[in-house]
C-alpha cells in the first residue's frame, strides 16, 4: 500500500491515455498543506507516491521531494527498499537525470513513462533509467511506467 499525493494539477504533456485529466495550467498544491499530509502519513508508516499531472513541474517539487525521503527515511531502511516513488514523463532532462541517479543508489524509487504518446524525450534520460548492465549492479529502484 502507499500514499498518493497529488502535488499538482499541471502537465506539459497531454496524452490520449492519461486519465488525470491534466493540463499546462493545473494548480498546485500549497506547501502547507503538502507539509501537513506528509505529517499525516508519518502516523501510518506507509510509502508515499508524489504524482501529478507532472509532477516535476510544482516549483517547489524538490523541497516536496526532500521533505519525503527526510520524512520517510526510516520506513526506508525498516523496508529496505525506497519508500518514496514517482513518476515523471521525464521532459525536465536535468530533474530527471538527478530522479534517475537518486533511483540508482535507492533512496527513490523512480518510473520514466516511455510509450509513442509522449513528445520526444532527451534519450539520455532513457539511457539514465535503463538497469545496469554491470555484473553485480543491479540499478536500484528504476522502472519505465
């Protein structure tokens, strides 16, 4: 089980099949009230999933981020394994590639959607995403939604 929180209502994509419904212009979720359900969700000890639209888009989408992988660091280690996800159309090739590495190493779990609705994507935000192919690496918690 895990908690989606739906930070924003924006995405700069739109695909025939999503269902959010999302748009450019879609709100955002008050820091305040993110602060609050992240203080409610620490009540149940369960993994959270930021969402959207996209949500990379909400301005203050890494603050979110770190306040979560704080806030459920030791869910994380009791688990063993990232207890906070995402996933990202991947369109923010900067935001992506750091989604991709903090995957890598386990302290995220992070989708990259890849399918022939979305808009060209910087292939290297494939290649960040694809498993190691390294002996004995295994590549994290990455997968393509």
């Amino acid at each position: 089980m895990s908690l989606y929180i739906q930070i924003t209502k924006r995405c700069n994509m739109s695909c025939n099949h999503c269902s959010f419904s999302c748009g450019e212009r879609g709100p955002d979720m008050d820091a305040a009230i993110f602060r609050r359900v992240l203080e409610l969700s620490e009540r149940e000890e369960t993994p959270i999933t930021l969402g959207g639209g996209e949500p990379t888009l909400h301005p203050l989408f890494m603050d979110f981020l770190w306040r979560s992988i704080r806030a459920k660091a030791a869910l994380t280690y009791e688990l063993g394994m990232p207890a906070v996800g995402l996933v990202t159309n991947g369109s923010r090739t900067a935001v992506a590639l750091e989604l991709a590495a903090l995957a890598k190493v386990g302290v995220i779990c992070a989708s990259v959607s890849r399918d022939e609705f979305h808009d060209p994507i910087d292939p290297q935000v494939f290649r960040a995403f694809e498993p190691s192919k390294q002996p004995g690496i295994i590549g994290g918690s990455i997968r393509w939604a």
